[in-house]
C-alpha cells in the first residue's frame, strides 16, 4: 500500500455530512447529478477505481468485474443487501466486498411495524378518501379494518430486522411466530416469546400477517411462491421490507385481486421500479419506493460505516463489515 490517497469512485449521492468526510479523507470522485450510472459509466469507474462505493441498483455482475482494473481492491457497498453484487467473482479476482448492516435495523423495522398497522388497519384508503374530499363524516361501519393485537405474526428470516420487529410486534401484542435457517438460542427466543416453525409451509398456514426479512439469495428467490402463497389464509396480510424477488409478484398480484389474500405492504418489488400495474389500483396494497431505511440518522450512519471499511483496509486491515463467503 503506497501513500497516495486511495481513489474511490460513489455511484449515487450520498447524504452530504459522508460526501464531504470522504472528500477530506480520499481522492473522491462523487455524483453531483445522482443519476444512476449506465453501465459504460460503471465499466470507466471499475477501471479507475481502487475503491468503488456502490449502492442498490448497481449491477455489480461478473461481467461489469470483467472490466476491472487491477488496483480495484475493495467494493464498499453503501447498503446492508448485497445481492446486486457478484460477491464470489469479485473474491476470486481479489476484490473485497463490505456492506453496512446493522445501523438500518431500528428504521426498517419501525417501517414494517408501521405497514403491519397501516394495512389491516385501511390506512391507504383513510387518506384517498380524505385527499378526494369524500368523507362524509363518520359512520359505525365505515372503513372498518382489523385488529392487531392478538394476531399470529409470522416472520420470515430472524435475522437482526426479524428480531427487531418481533420486540415491537410483541409490545402490539401479536403472537411471534418465525422461520429461520436456524432456530435462535432458547434464551433469545424466549424473551422474544417467540414460536419457530420447522417448516415455513406449516408457519404460512397458521400467521395472520406474514412478515418478511430474509435476504435474497439464490435459496431464497420466489420462496412465496403460488403454491406457499395458497397456503396463506384468505384473511392474511403480507408486509415485504426484504426484497421483492422472495415473492412471486404476479402470484401475488392475483392472489390479491381475487381475495385469496386480504392485503399487503410492500416497500420492495421484483423488478425494482417497474411494479406490476395491477398493484398500483388495488385498494388491499400499501405500496411504498422502498423506503424502509430512509431516515437522516441512518442513511449518515450508513456513509459513516462505508468509510470506516475503506478507511479499515486502506490501513492494511480487513474491513469490519466485510462480506464473507458464509454470508452468501
Ligand atoms: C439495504 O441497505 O440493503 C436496504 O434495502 C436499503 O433500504
């Protein structure tokens, strides 16, 4: 490792106080404009970097590596998921990836508690009728919706944001039940009073809402499947603050049209932006642009941990988040 300050290529704006750290710290080259970059601007940045800080939305794929200049060492990711990002090629060609988890955990949760709310509850078709100027005052059984507190919660991957979920939907009163890779240790479970189904099928059957946090791998894209979904009461909710490819979005979509479901609320989608136009008129959906961890406090967080793994590597160490192979 040589002196000269490490260059880092950022993909997207960041919030400004991590920006103007990375200028004082490296020989950065920010996005001032925020437009996404094309995949010839990605290919310039790989040649060019040592550090390249991606974000969501960037294709990190084994061809874009293919491009990649031999002083690329490290992928700071600015984001807790990274399966936008060939992690096994970028290894096998040196390249380190570290993300940011950890500092998104209270938001996204706090999100997910709010559509767990929100979406039994009509909350969407409260407010249309508001904006529209439509109300006509209140009635015994106008916009009735349903109640949370005694209702079985299924939550789908108990990693740091199940968990956290779980603490608050306890304090709502809802029966935790989860499905995890691996079962937590009894004592976590316990003070989370919380049921772990073996088997997700048997768990789907059973929740009235189903909660989803587990990552998106290869395992785990279209785990809600037609076939899981119709497992799913009639009268259960869907709240997805994970990733849109876990679910079969189509299967949903009819599901939801044809009452096979009640509702959902959903922050992330398959195909990213490009949603299924036959959510976007339904009124059982809460459909939110993957918002989850959009707070002031959490997006600097995430810039500060993103410059703490550069700034970890640059002095010749491993960067705390890095991503290893067992995490793929
Ligand atoms: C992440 O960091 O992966 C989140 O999805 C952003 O909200």
């Amino acid at each position: 490792m040589t002196n000269a300050p490490l260059k880092v290529i950022v993909t997207r704006r960041l919030p400004e106080p991590v920006e103007t750290r990375m200028r004082e710290l490296f020989d950065v080259e920010l996005n001032e404009t925020d437009e996404k970059m094309d995949a010839a601007a990605l290919v310039d940045a790989v040649k060019r970097a040592d550090i390249l800080v991606p974000t969501l939305g960037d294709v990190i794929d084994q061809k874009l590596l293919a491009h990649a200049g031999k002083n690329l060492r490290l992928i700071a990711n600015y984001g807790a998921g990274f399966d936008h990002i060939d992690v096994q090629t970028a290894l096998q060609r040196g390249i380190m990836v570290s993300n940011t988890p950890g500092v998104l955990t209270d938001d996204t949760a706090d999100m997910t508690m709010a559509m767990i709310l929100a979406v039994p509850r009509r909350l969407r078709e409260g407010t249309v009728l508001m904006q529209r100027g439509e109300w006509q005052g209140w009635s015994p059984t106008a916009l009735m919706g349903h109640r949370i507190t005694g209702k079985r919660l299924g939550i789908l991957g108990m990693g740091r944001i199940g968990q956290a979920v779980a603490r608050r939907a306890k304090a709502f009163g809802l029966q935790v039940h989860y499905h995890n890779r691996r079962r937590l240790h009894l004592d976590t479970e316990a003070a989370l009073e919380a049921t772990y189904w073996e088997s997700l099928d048997q768990m789907l059957a059973r929740v009235d809402i189903l909660s989803i946090h587990c990552p998106h791998t290869p395992g785990t894209f279209h785990l809600l499947n037609a076939r899981r979904l119709k497992l799913m009461k009639p009268t259960s909710f869907i709240i997805n603050t994970a990733r849109g490819e876990i679910v079969d979005e189509n299967a949903l979509t009819r599901m939801l049209r044809s009452g096979e479901l009640a509702g959902a609320g959903l922050d992330v989608f398959e195909h990213g932006n490009d949603i299924n136009p036959r959510l976007k008129g339904l009124d059982n959906v809460l459909l939110l642009p993957h918002m989850g961890s959009a707070t002031v406090e959490g997006r600097i967080e995430m810039g500060e941990k993103v410059i703490i793994n550069i700034k970890t590597f640059a002095d010749g160490h491993r960067p705390p988040d890095q991503v290893v192979p067992s995490m793929l």
